[in-house]
C-alpha cells in the first residue's frame, strides 16, 4: 500500500484537536461565569443586608433613647449640630477662598466685610471704592473672573469721610466656582 499526500494543496487539521480545545475553552468559561454568578449573589445579599442595618440605625437615630429626658436630647441634637457646622467650615480652604477675592480685587477697593450664605451658597461682599468707576471696575472682574458667578451689585452709596474724602460704599453678592 503507497500513501500519497500532497502537503502543498491540502490543508490539514486536527479537528479532534480543536474540537478538544474549544470545548475545554468553553467548560472554562462556564466555570467563570458560575463564578462571577454566585459571587453577584453573596454581593447582592450582602448589600441587601448592610441596606437594613442602616436603615436599622438611621431609625434609631430618629428616636430618643429610654431613660433620656426630651431636654437632654434636644441639647445633645443642638451640640452635634453645632459641631457639624464646626466641620463643614473647617472643611473649606479658607487660604485659597481669600487668594481668589484677593487677586479679583483692583487697586483702589477696599473690601472690609466678606461673608458666606450657606443657604444660597453666595458670598456677600461690603466694601469702599474711591469712585463709582472703580466699582464698576471690580463687578466686571468678578463677572470675566471663571472662578466667580452670579455677580450683583446689592447696593451702593455716595460717603464722606471726616476728613472730606468722598467715595462710595457698596455691597455684592457673587458666588465662588473654585474654593
């Protein structure tokens, strides 16, 4: 018996080979997708667990404990409040805040009060210009200004200081983008 093969024009595969190969690729595959399964489930058990102890403490925390007088928990709600509010100032960078107003302020102005409206998240400015111009000056660079929005003059009127220096004495609201 004489084999022929010619190698040059026939292609030749190991289909059991590949046969093998793909289905050991995809017993793989459903090896990791049952994986990722039931570890998709003990993360969302886990999450559906954690959701009720929150809202098991948050409920705790909505109510008055026994043996605590209505007084004592009112003072203690009044003293975290407080103490909150403490943190919330600490957490804004007061340097940067005042290098931002700094570097929008032009010669010639003189800002003497600078005060923040939580509520509104606005900041209002009071201050003393030599001119009305000047004033003017300044709303215009705080309203080019990207770290500055929502500018409105509040107020302004002609002073006369003892020593009959005129000027005006004005007040702004704005709102700050970048603190």
């Amino acid at each position: 018996m004489r084999y022929s093969i010619n190698l040059a024009t026939r292609t030749y595969l190991d289909h059991r080979l590949l046969n093998m190969l793909a289905y050991c690729v995809i017993a793989m595959l459903l090896v990791i997708a049952g994986w990722n399964g039931i570890r998709a489930a003990s993360n969302w058990g886990e999450q559906s667990r954690l959701n009720g102890e929150v809202a098991a403490i948050q409920g705790k925390l909505g109510t008055k404990p026994s043996g605590v007088s209505e007084v004592d928990f009112s003072r203690q709600k009044a003293r975290i409040r407080f103490y909150n509010e403490i943190i919330e100032r600490k957490s804004t960078s007061w340097l940067n805040l005042l290098e931002l107003f700094e570097n929008a302020t032009p010669e010639g102005i003189a800002v003497s009060s600078l005060a923040p409206d939580k509520k509104q998240d606005e900041w209002k400015l009071e201050g003393r210009a030599r001119s009305f111009k000047a004033v003017q000056q300044y709303l215009e660079k705080l309203e080019t200004s990207k770290n500055f929005s929502h500018v409105l003059l509040l107020s302004h009127k002609n002073t006369t200081s003892a020593d009959k220096t005129k000027g005006v004495q004005f007040a702004i609201s704005c709102r700050v983008l970048n603190q």
